[in-house]
C-alpha cells in the first residue's frame, strides 16, 4: 500500500503540478486560489495607478531604497546572477509583504498559463502526477481524449525518465517546464507500470477540455460534481440538473469537495436559478462601494444537499453556504478554509502581473467567511486514503461515507 503519512499535502503538490502540466490558470476578480477560477465581477475598480489618485512623488521616495540595493547588488555581488531580476524579485516581495495567502504575483514566463484554465481547457500532454520517495512522477490521472490516453499512459504509471534524462535527477519544477510545450509538438517518456515492466513512449501535446461537471442518478437522487466555477460551469450545473428533474429526481446532492473556486456571474448564475427571491452575494470595495446581487422568485424546490471539505475553496463554499443559510440545502463533509476576499489581476508593464484581494465578500445572511469557513451541519471526515481515492476520482460511491450521508439526509427530508 502507497505511504499515505503526506496524502494530503501530496493532493495540494498535484494540484499545482496540474496547473503547471496543464498551463492552467486564470484571471481577473476572483473568487478563488491560484491556478484555478476567474470571478469577474465587472466591479468599478481602478484599471491604473493615476486613476485612483496616485502619488508618483511618494512612490518613488518609498522605492529609493530598492533602487539602491538594486545598485549594490549590480556592482558587488559576486554570485551568480544569471536568472535574477531585480525587479520581478521587488514586485514579488511587496505582495508576499501583504501577509495575505489569496494576493500573489505571477512572472512573464508564468502568463499565458495564468489566463489559458479560463476557458477550461489547456494545452499539456493530459496527466496529473505526484512525487514518488524516488524523485519519479506518479500519474494519479489520466484526461479522456489527451495524447497521455491515446499512448496509453494510466493510473499508476511512474514517469521515470524525459528524453532519456532520470526524472529523479532535477526538481519537479524543472520537468514541468521540459513536459510543457506548444499543441502538437511531442514528448518522450519512459514509464515504469505497477508491475514493474518499463517502456517508452512518445506523447503528443494537445488542447484537453476541462470536464466541469460528471454526475449521475443514484436511486431517484441526483447527483452532480462541480469541478470548478469556470466559464461553462452555470450551463454544465443547471443543464444537468433540468436532466435529473426531468427524469424524476426527488433530491440533489451537489459535491463541491476540491472545487477550487471561479467566476461570480457563474456563482450568480446558479444560485439565482437554484434559490428563491432575496439577496444572493453581497461585495464591498476599499472605497466602501457596495454591490449586491439578487436572486428572482423562480427557484428548485427540491430537498439538497451539499458535499464540502478542506479544498472547497472561495465560490465552492460560498454556495454550500448560501444554500445553507436559505435552508434549502444541508452540509455535509469537513470545515472549510474560509475566504472573504475577491481578487483583481493588474498586468504591469513588463508582462509579469500581480493579484491583490480588492473585495470583501459576504454571505446572504451577511456573514464574511474570511478566516472561519464554513462548519458543515454534519461533520464527516474520511481516512487520508479515502480522502486520496476521492481527490483523483478512485472512490467507489458505495465507499464514500460523505456521499453516503447525503444521500441519507435528503432521503429524510
């Protein structure tokens, strides 16, 4: 059996090595971490500095000292400079200096990933890998239609070697800009299968869709799985869910676990179609500007439920919030991390970009989730190799105790 001490922390290192294999991110004002959804709001926000009243005089007093040690190290460091900027470096330090884990800063290099997951789909050879004890890259998934699938690459496969080089020899950052490429272009990979047999094969870089939504009917109860609140997400959730009315569901249990967040007109979008008439997201900007979404009288009266956990992060588990506090849904699963901010990207003016929070958020009821979270009404944890079999879609639905209580809770309402 796997080493299942760090599954958790694994699962967050696969998350971004996807983003990363996958050229996957985003941007704009947003409801989520980084790598995944754009929540633009089309909220009046600065698009410069001299908009919004900017003091160059003061600015440049305050950068004085930076422009100085820029100037030392020029002149007297002795080591090697070769991939240094100053400038990037500086920019990284006054966001990181923010204190705020949901601000970052994004490089030039890092930018056409950073908008690419916006549309749900990327370009990357289709895979989501782990780090092995050895240094080798697990494939922990496989996308249906990548040039990873069509080589027969699966789960469980260890990339042991890229063009021959051991994957073991440099760091994991480094082989995803070696696997990374341009569409149609190719990879070599040596692979070592759970039975030990080693082979090579080659690996075509392509566009892969993002699947946003997978479900089925269990029983006469509907079930859907967000993946994340992408372009698409409102059509893919409220498509499905007419299906499932249609074809006679009695309830629906949406599972927001590991949805990373996303766009707020897709949150709006679906929560207008699923709650009745009232107040749905309420935003407040640093000028104390005030925006208010609402929701029309025309809502799904079915009994629901809502699967959350520790990586429902931002428009996730604002909506199993929202649900909650209308009373039309019960919680099920682990506590939240709790985000009350929504981001806006600034490109800057050498391609690189930062993401600030710009937005306080709260829920219907008024509350901020900032550094709370949200408490699910029934609190149900699953064991470290539950939790992996779930994140990379390996566990059997008769085996999830999370998804079993659901369905036991709308059952009884």
């Amino acid at each position: 059996m796997r080493n299942l001490f760090t599954a958790r922390i694994n699962i967050f290192l696969a998350l971004l090595l996807a983003v990363l294999f996958a050229a996957a991110a985003s941007a704009g004002t947003y409801l989520a971490v980084r790598g995944q959804a754009d929540l633009a709001g089309k909220i009046n926000i600065p698009a410069s500095p001299s908009a919004s009243g900017f003091d160059k005089e003061l600015a440049l007093e305050e950068l004085a000292p930076i422009l100085e040690a820029r100037a030392y190290i020029q002149q007297r460091y002795v080591g090697d400079m070769e991939d240094y900027s100053a400038v990037q470096s500086a920019v990284e330090g006054m966001v990181a200096g923010l204190g705020d884990r949901w601000s970052y800063y994004v490089s030039p290099e890092e930018m056409d990933a950073y908008y690419e997951n916006l549309n749900n789909s990327y370009v990357g050879i289709g895979v989501t890998v782990t780090s092995t004890e050895e240094g080798n890259l697990r494939v922990e998934k496989v996308s249906d239609g990548s040039g990873a699938a069509d080589a027969g690459i699966q789960v469980g496969d260890e990339i042991i070697e890229v063009r021959g080089v051991p994957v073991s020899s440099q760091d994991q950052s480094y082989w995803v800009d070696v696997i990374r490429g341009e569409e149609g272009t190719s990879i070599q990979l040596t692979l070592r299968s759970e039975n030990g047999e080693t082979r090579t094969v080659e690996v075509e870089r392509r566009t892969v869709a993002t699947v946003i939504v997978t479900g089925e009917m269990i029983g006469d109860i509907g079930y859907i799985a967000l993946e994340n609140f992408n372009i698409g997400a409102a059509d893919a959730l409220i498509g499905m869910t007419r299906e499932f009315i249609k074809a006679g569901a009695t309830a629906l249990v949406f599972d927001m676990r590991f949805n990373n967040g996303g766009r707020l007109s897709e949150l709006v979008e679906i929560l207008d179609y699923l709650l009745p008439e009232g107040e749905i997201f309420r935003c407040v900007s640093k000028a104390g500007e005030e925006t208010v979404y609402t929701s029309d009288k025309s809502c799904v009266e079915l009994p629901m439920a809502v699967l959350i956990n520790d990586a429902s992060y931002s428009a996730a588990e604002y909506f199993a919030a929202a649900l909650q506090q209308y009373g039309v849904a019960v919680t099920v699963g682990t506590p939240t991390v709790g985000k009350g901010f929504a981001q806006n990207t600034f490109t800057l003016s050498d391609g690189s970009a930062i993401a600030i929070s710009v937005l306080k958020y709260y829920t219907p009821n008024g509350e901020s989730l900032a550094g709370v979270g949200l408490t699910p009404d029934h609190e149900i944890d699953l064991s470290d190799e539950d939790y992996a079999a779930r994140y990379y879609g390996q566990l059997a639905k008769e085996d999830d105790e999370q998804l079993q209580k659901a369905l036991e809770v709308v059952k009884a309402r």
